[in-house]
C-alpha cells in the first residue's frame, strides 16, 4: 500500500507539472524576421537582370498583409498601425531587389504608416551586413569544408535535366574552378558550372513568372542546380560562422532593443542559409515548395514571447509561400495561409512541445555562433 500511494503522488507530480509545463501561456512581444528577396528577373535577364519582378511585389504585398493579420491576431498591433518612432525597423542590402521587397511587404504590413527603408550603401553596392567582405587567408580554410566531387556525383540526374532543358551542357572539370568572390565571401561558380546554374535560375524564375511550364520533378532538379552554391553552405558551419557573423550582431541587437516590436532585414539565400547553419538548425522537409532548402521569399521568423510566468521566451520557424500560390496567383491570407516549419537548434532544450526556447539560450546560441576560432567574428 506504501509503494502504492508513492507511486500515485509521484504519477501525481508529474502529471501536475506536465500540465504547468504545456499549460503556459505566452505573449507574443516582438518579431524578427530575415528574409530573402521576392521575385526577381533571372541572372540572364539583360538590364533587368535581379530586379524584382512585378510578381515578386504583387506576393510580398500580400506576404505583409497575411504577417499583418497574424500580429493583430496575437495582439502585436492593431489594425491600420501606425506604429511609434523604433517600435519597428525595416533594413535592406543595397540592391533594387532586396530595398524593394522590404518596400512591398511594408506596404502590405502597414498600408498607412509610410515605413522608410533603410540601406546604408549606393544602389547597388554590397552592405557588409549582408554579404561579408571576402577574406583571401579564409579561401583554402573554406574551400577544404567542400567535398566538391562528392557533390557532383550526386547530382547527376539534376545536371541532366537542366541540360536537357536549357541546350547548356557541363564539363565536370568546371565544377571544381570555385572562387571565392573578390568583394564578397560568396562562391562563385566558373565557365560551363556558372553557364548551367544561370539557365537553372532563368528557367526557375521563368516558371513562377509563369512563362515556361514543366513537370514538378523536372523543376525541382531545376531548382535544386539553380540553388546550388548556396545550399552547400549548409555542409560548411565554419564558413556559415564567418559569412553569418554580421547578420548575427545585428539579430542580437534587434532582440535587444528596448521598445522594439518588428523588424525585417531583407537580403538573400545565402543569409538565410548561412544563418540556420551558423545557428545549428536541426534538418527539416519542406513541404509544399519545389525548391531544397530555402524557398525564394522565404523568412525565418523569431518571436519574442513574454511567459505567464514573467521569463522571456523564444520560438523559430521558416515561412514561405507554397509553388503553388506563387504559380497560381493566388491571394495569401489567414484561410490560406504560406507554409510555416518550426525550427529547432541541436542540443537546444525547448521549454514545451511547441518547439518553444529560453530566450536567455537563443540569444547565447547566437553570440556562440559569432566566435570562430576562439575570436569574435562580427
């Protein structure tokens, strides 16, 4: 009977603090989003070549308004806001593309609050923060992290479609002339490698501009090759460290910021990818979307919640919107909404079943994924 009524208090106990645990109730405070660009014209595309394309404003605008929904929603803001001098903060690298998406999804957020966009460089000149200025005495460290025949090899049927589609063919000797790019540290391909991966962006960018069509297994070896440099960088933690580093600090600094309730920082692939690799994202499936492993418009999302029990918590997912509703038009909104995959940081221990952390822990995962070396990189 003792052992009896022991185990019943300790059943007890644990059922009470199960249900503590996932009975919690969260505030939501602040949102940082990082996003990559919408639409664009393809790398091929003459004097419009990375210009956003009316498409890519067309589905920001309505990437804002759906974002706008959710944070009056969740009682972030009310409608119609108008939001206070540093409640929110809209950053973009110095291209029309990136400045432009910020501008849409502004617009579609915030109708009638006239948000500046801020850049810090000319029109056209890369922002630091954004792409990392290229380190020579990093090249031989970062190149070793790439296994760039095993790559190759895995992609046979990709390449093959992509030639079979674009006329454009690979000469495997191509695949491993990488450079490291003279002004920014970002891979670029060379000869036949960057000829192939340019007709993938075009035919990419063709079909959600809805101008080619094909079978979805023929786009999603497309996208794939299209994609490809970037989404190495998944394999490379230390080059994602050193690339991530600038974009981190700032990350750090938005969270930080007292009064602060929304901020967008619009760049690129290469920052979304280099950021969850920095970050120690665990490995997620995307459903919905064609592309591998960062959907064009997609964001990462962090939100800042304020626990019933006073302590600050944190929670990350990716949003994008599905091929489908790029493709096809189609209105984003609350009844249909982008796709949403919760994220989670290896070793992290979440707080509830929701994928729910400590912000005390995300913010010391993020100063962490700033050092290199031993020494602080941004």
């Amino acid at each position: 009977m003792k052992k009896f009524f022991s185990l019943l208090i300790v059943f007890v106990v644990t059922a009470t603090v199960f249900t503590v645990a996932h009975a919690m109730d969260y505030q939501l405070e602040q949102v940082v989003v990082i996003s990559r660009h919408n639409l664009r014209y393809s790398l091929k595309a003459g004097d419009d070549r990375g210009l956003l394309t009316l498409r890519g404003g067309e589905m920001e605008t309505l990437m804002g308004q759906y974002f706008a929904a959710r944070l009056v929603e969740q009682g972030l803001f009310p409608k119609n806001a108008q939001p206070s001098v540093g409640e929110v903060r809209f950053y973009a690298n110095s291209y029309q593309r990136t400045i432009a998406t910020a501008k849409y999804f502004s617009a579609g957020a915030f109708p009638i609050a006239n948000i500046p966009i801020e850049y810090h460089r000319a029109l056209g000149q890369k922002d630091r923060v954004f792409l990392s200025p290229a380190d020579p005495a990093l090249e031989k460290l970062l190149a070793s992290e790439t296994d760039w025949k095993k790559l190759l090899t895995g992609l046979s049927k990709e390449i093959a479609t992509v030639e079979r589609l674009s006329g454009e063919k690979l000469n495997p000797a191509d695949f491993y002339k990488m450079k490291l790019g003279s002004e920014a540290a970002e891979w670029k391909a060379q000869d036949s490698a960057k000829t192939l991966n340019l007709a993938a962006d075009a035919i990419l960018m063709d079909y959600y501009d809805g101008k080619v069509s094909y079978s979805e297994a023929e786009m999603r070896d497309v996208a794939k090759i299209s994609s490809l440099f970037i989404n190495s960088n998944f394999d490379r933690p230390i080059g994602a460290k050193v690339f991530a580093a600038p974009m981190l600090a700032v990350i750090s600094d938005e969270l930080n910021t007292t009064g602060r309730k929304f901020s967008f920082l619009c760049g690129h692939d290469s920052n979304l990818s280099n950021v969850l690799t920095a970050l120690g994202v665990e490995e997620y499936t995307l459903p919905g979307t064609i592309e591998w492993r960062i959907p064009i418009a997609s964001k990462i999302v962090i939100k800042k919640f304020r626990g019933s029990d006073g302590n600050e918590y944190a929670r990350l997912s990716l949003v994008y919107p599905a091929t489908a509703q790029i493709v096809n038009r189609e209105m984003i909104t609350l009844d249909n909404p982008p796709m949403n995959v919760p994220l989670k940081l290896r070793g992290l221990q979440t707080v509830d079943a929701d994928a729910i952390y400590k912000l005390s822990d995300v913010l010391q995962r993020i100063s962490d994924a700033q050092i290199i070396d031993g020494r602080r990189a941004a």
